[in-house]
C-alpha cells in the first residue's frame, strides 16, 4: 500500500507549472515577491476575517498570545533544519549523499523536537501563567487548550523546512513560493468553516491544516527525486553534527530576536485590552512590503551565494549582496513614505469591519507607521544575515541579535515609562494623530522594536564592510536616488489625500479604497519619475526586465494564433 501510494504521489508530482527550475536572482525574487504578495493578500483577508469578528479586543489578544510559545519552538528548532543550514551542506554532497543526509536530519530533527515539545507541553501551566498573567487570570482554559492544539505546527513547519531545502536546491521557486499561499488558505478555512463549529480552537485546527499542506505540497518533487524513498535512517552522523554546528548560532539568533518579540507582547499583555491585538495588525501588515521586497531578495540570493561563496569566487559572492542591496532600497525606501501617508487607509481597508471600530483604526495605523520606520533596515538585515550564513558565519549575526534583542526590550521598558510619565508620548501620540485615543501606550512597545531593527541593520552593514567587502559605498547612489524618489512619492500622495480630503468613522469601504488607491497611484507615478529623472540604474533595469518579459509573452502568443495552438 505505501509503495502504490508512493508511486502515485511520484506519477502527481507534476504540480507540473510549480515544479520547473527558475534559473537567475532577479526572476527567482520576482517570483518570490509575488508570491509573498499572493500569500500576504490572503494574510490581510485572514486578518480582516478576524478583526469583524473579534475586534482588537480579548478574544483576539488570546488567540495570538496562544502562538507565542509555538513561534518560539519553531524558531528555535525550525531553524535547526532551515534552508539557510542545510543547502551550503548539501550544495557539497553528491545525489547519493544526499539522501542519507535528508533521512538523517528528518530522523534527528523529529526526536529532538518531539523530546522538547513534551517537555514544554508537561511545563506549560506554568509558562503561561508567567508569560500572561493577565490573560491567564481570565481565560486560561481557553488559552491552554489553544497552545496545546499549536504545538504540532513547529513539528509540521520543521518537517517543511527540510523539504525546502531540496525545492530550493533545484531551484524550483514556483513550488516554494506556493507554500505559504497553502498555509494562509488553511487558516482562512479554520476561519470560515470550522471556527462555527468549535469556536476558537477551530481556528487553531484551520492553522494546522495550513501546515500540512505546507509540507504535504513538497513532498511529490522530493519523492520523484528519490528522497524517502524507504523509511528514513540516522546515517550521515557527521552531517548531522556539522549542521547543528552550522546552525545552532543562527538557531540561537532568531530565538533571541522570538523572545525580545514576546517580551514585547509581554509587556502589551497588561496593558489596555487589545494591546497584543493592536500590535499583532500592524506588525502583518508592515510585514507585507518586508515579505514582498527584503524576503524575496533574501530567499532567491541564497543559493546563489551559497554557491559562489563555496566555489571561492568571493567577488561574485559580493556584487550579488551589492546587487541585492540596491534593489532592495529601490523598492522598500518608496514603499516605507507610501505605507507612512497611507497607513489609515491601509488598516481601514483591511480591517475596517465588524467589531473594528474607528479607535482600533487609529491606533493600528499609528503602529504601522513606527513599524514602517524599520522596513528598510529589516529588509538589509535580513539580505546581510543570509549572506553571513551562505559564507558559514553564524557567529557575528547571533552576537548582533543578542545585543538588539535585549536592547530591544530594555527600550520597551523605558519607553514604557516615557509614554506614562513623559511629554515624550505625548508628543508621538500628537504627531500621529492619536492624541486622544485610549491605549496608546502600546506604540511604546512599537517603538522599541523599530530603535532595535535601526540599530541592529547599522551592526549588520559594519560587519559585513570588515569581513566581506564594500558596501556602504556601493549602494550610496542608490540610496540617496531611492530617498529622494521616495520623498517625493510620498509627499505626493500626501497632496492628493489633502485633495480628496480626510477620512472619518463615517467613510465607505469604497470612499476609503478610492482616496488612498488615487494617492497610492500618483505617489507611485511621481517616485517613477524621478527614478527616470535620476538615471537609476535599478530603475531602467527594472523596466527593461518588464518590457523582455512582456515582449516575449507577446512573441508566446503571436506563436500560439500562428500554429492554431488553442490560448487557454
């Protein structure tokens, strides 16, 4: 029977359009960029789904409080068997070595984190209590049951990391990219469909159905390539050690950068109700452009460098990264002054409905305008710390998370105390239009973590100029096109807001849509312009690469009518 099973999925592996290899960075990342925009769609639908139901209110601070502990094993021993840790060891190995090194860290991986998941699960009363004493207080029950049941999802998502290595590997982007599209659909579902039935906890069921077909989208490719194609074996112990090696400072990393995050949420937890709420929004949504631009910059260079880094060719190994970091700004430094002047816009038309009032409207764009601050400094860090692990160096990117996570959390104590006993708050509050909104003491926390991600993409770009190279002044044109094109984008929609006029509690769906589309349209005009204006470099290849893509689609179909080839 697993045999007959095994050879269906193999004969099925064709998701035939997802499985193709895509050869060359800057196709890969525009994949990847509009995959992540897929994914974040259905992650803003998700979003809005739940703000009508729950509002920034109770419900929804036990919900994501209930994923804080989750997030963290996963971080923690997700990254144990991420691509980023095992594709510099598998770009050494021949086909056969590795198989036995995938059986290996799917064996190693699945005890490990099997032991510590039974282990946080037999301590989690207590973990909660601790973490959440204000929730806990009223709603343990419903917290509990609610973590238990998210506990599988870093077993799941780690088994998924393994099986991206392999994607990733043969540079099949497609079926990488689709992924997280899976992920969020499953909790969509959960939304919709099962949350009538069980409450809150089908939700919980929605995102682990979302995990499996994370993983289970994976699994034909990896088997038509051979890979489990028996029950898997610990064998390549050495492989195994050397990946822990490799990866246990990064694992350390993100775990740093997970606690400062819900240290944070620890700190929203006794404050007004809905602060988690409120932070949890604006994060996803200031999320979106990082996904979109610093990720899929990230994620398609990796191979790449990888590669070019193991093969000794450390000059191409650099004006990949110098690349990479110029587009990166190209795009993110317009959208940062895009997402500042739209961002009521944005939250009233992803999220204003139901129980999401005008106050929790106003706050959530206050936070995303502070989380906006950091996108370009996440998006380098981001691009630098991947560049740091396709060259086997670990260390530097743990010391700097160590040092921005725990600064990351003193600030968010000390900002704390300035929103409540300083003018310093106040005049934030007054500056971002929320003056006289209750629960403002939540963008203290907001605050924090962008003063982190400033400071540690600055730390970043320091090591990466001792250890590797130039950088700074390779992407000093860039930069400063890429400020001026995005300032005047900005301040251009800014003029068309002040045009149409304001938005109010009264607004329409549509009268909101229609105001921020207009000035998100001409502000996008403008920053092309003077990108054009400027002689950017990222520019003109930006529209060369569109007008290639769109000249041969045009060629495809001009083919397809001359030979009777039916267009679907």
């Amino acid at each position: 029977m697993i045999k007959a099973l095994r050879s269906r999925l193999v004969s099925n592996a064709s998701f035939g359009i997802f499985s193709y290899e895509i050869r060359g960075m800057h196709v890969a990342a525009y994949l990847l960029g509009f995959s992540a925009l897929m994914s974040s769609l259905l992650a803003l639908g998700r979003d809005r789904l739940l703000a009508h139901l729950f509002g920034a209110g109770p419900e929804l601070d036990l919900y994501y409080a209930a994923f804080r502990i989750p997030d963290l094993l996963f971080v923690a021993f997700g990254a144990l068997v991420s691509v980023y840790a095992l594709i510099p060891i598998l770009s050494r190995y021949g086909e056969g070595e590795r198989h036995r090194y995938i059986d290996t860290i799917v064996v190693g991986f699945s005890v490990l984190v099997c032991a510590i998941t039974a282990v946080i699960y037999a301590n989690l009363p207590e973990l909660l209590t601790r973490l959440f004493p204000s929730i806990t207080e009223r709603s343990y029950d419903a917290l509990y049951s609610l973590t238990v049941i998210l506990l599988a999802q870093p077993v799941i998502l780690g088994l998924s990391n393994i099986a991206a290595a392999v994607t990733q590997l043969r540079l099949r982007y497609a079926l990488y990219a689709l992924a997280p599209v899976l992920y969020n659909i499953g909790i969509i579902f959960g939304i919709m469909v099962l949350y009538p039935y069980f409450g809150m906890r089908g939700i919980a069921y929605g995102v682990i159905l979302g995990a499996l077909m994370h993983v289970l989208i994976q699994v034909p490719d990896m088997l038509r390539d051979g890979y489990l194609n028996r029950f898997p074996r610990f064998s390549d112990v050495r492989g195994f050690f050397s990946t822990l090696r490799l990866s246990i400072p990064r694992t350390a990393a993100l775990s740093i950068s997970q606690l400062a995050f819900l240290g944070l949420l620890s700190y929203a937890g006794i404050l007004a109700t809905g602060s988690i709420a409120v932070f949890i929004f604006a994060f996803n949504l200031h999320a979106v452009p990082l996904a979109i631009i610093g990720a899929s910059y990230s994620v398609a260079a990796f191979p790449t460098l990888a590669v070019a880094f193991s093969g000794g060719k450390n000059e191409e190994f650099l004006r990949h990264v110098q690349t990479a970091a110029r587009h990166i700004l190209f795009w993110s430094l317009p959208a940062t002054g895009l997402f500042i002047v739209l961002r009521a816009h944005v939250v009233r038309t992803v999220l204003g409905s139901g129980a999401f009032d005008w106050t929790d409207t106003r706050l959530t764009a206050a936070a995303v305008a502070l989380f906006s601050v950091s996108l370009v400094a996440q998006s380098i860090s981001l691009l630098i710390v991947r560049a740091s692990y396709a060259a086997g160096k670990t260390f530097a990117p743990f010391m700097i998370a160590l040092f921005s996570g725990s600064l990351t959390l003193m600030l968010g104590w000390l900002y704390l105390r300035m929103f409540a006993y300083d003018e310093t708050g106040a005049f934030i509050e007054v500056m971002l239009r929320v003056q006289d909104v209750p629960g403002g003491e939540v963008l203290a926390l907001v605050l924090a973590f962008s003063t982190g991600s400033v400071i540690a993409a600055l730390l970043h770009i320091a090591y990466f100029e001792i250890r590797f190279g130039p950088l700074v002044s390779a992407i000093a044109r860039a930069w400063w096109q890429s400020l001026t094109a995005g300032f005047i984008g900005a301040s251009v929609a800014y003029g068309t807001l002040t045009f149409l006029g304001d938005i109010t509690f009264t607004s329409t769906l549509g009268s909101v849509f229609f105001k921020g589309f207009t000035a998100g349209i001409a502000g996008i005009f403008a920053t092309a312009l003077i990108y054009k204006l400027l002689g950017s470099h990222e520019y003109a290849a930006t529209v060369s690469a569109m007008r290639e893509r769109l000249w041969k689609d045009v060629a495809t179909v001009s083919s397809a009518e001359g030979t009777g080839v039916p267009r679907i």
